[in-house]
C-alpha cells in the first residue's frame, strides 16, 4: 500500500526526536497492558491521526498486537484493545 506524502510527512513531524509519540505510545501500552487508541488519545492528549498512525506502525514492527479483546469508545462503537507483542 502506497502512502501519500503528505501522510508521511506528518507522521515524520510528531516522531522525531528522542521521545516520539510512537515511543510515547509504546510506553503507554506497555504501562497499561491492554489499551484502545482513544483511551491513549485521552492520557496522551493526542490527536486521533496522530495516535492511530503511532499504533499502526509499531504493529507494522511487530511491537504491538490485537489483544483479541474489544472495548467499548465513548460514542459506543467497538475498538481493539491493542497488546505489546510478547518478545519471549
């Protein structure tokens, strides 16, 4: 899948540095065990985009996984509660 560069360019804008909003991210799932990405938007004060895209990559690195769980958001849709992958 073909990501646009403005796509690109934005997550590359909130992941620079020594403490990324991915690593941010990370943390957080591995402080909470299992989290849905509005509950990491709430603690992170994060956008949406933001978070979502954070989540995405570290799946895509093999660092973070579907819990196989759900969870209710606060408009009641169904959300993933996202897991770190067990590296044992």
């Amino acid at each position: 899948m073909l990501m646009q560069q403005t796509s690109i360019d934005a997550y590359e804008s909130v992941n620079r540095g020594n403490n990324s909003m991915k690593d941010k991210v990370y943390d957080l799932i591995t402080m909470a065990g299992v989290i849905h990405c509005e509950g990491v938007e709430t603690i992170l004060d994060g956008r949406h985009q933001s978070i979502s895209a954070s989540i995405r990559h570290l799946v895509k690195e093999g660092l973070v996984e579907d819990s196989g769980l759900k969870t209710r958001t606060t408009s009641g849709r169904k959300a993933i509660l996202w897991q770190i992958v067990d590296q044992t």
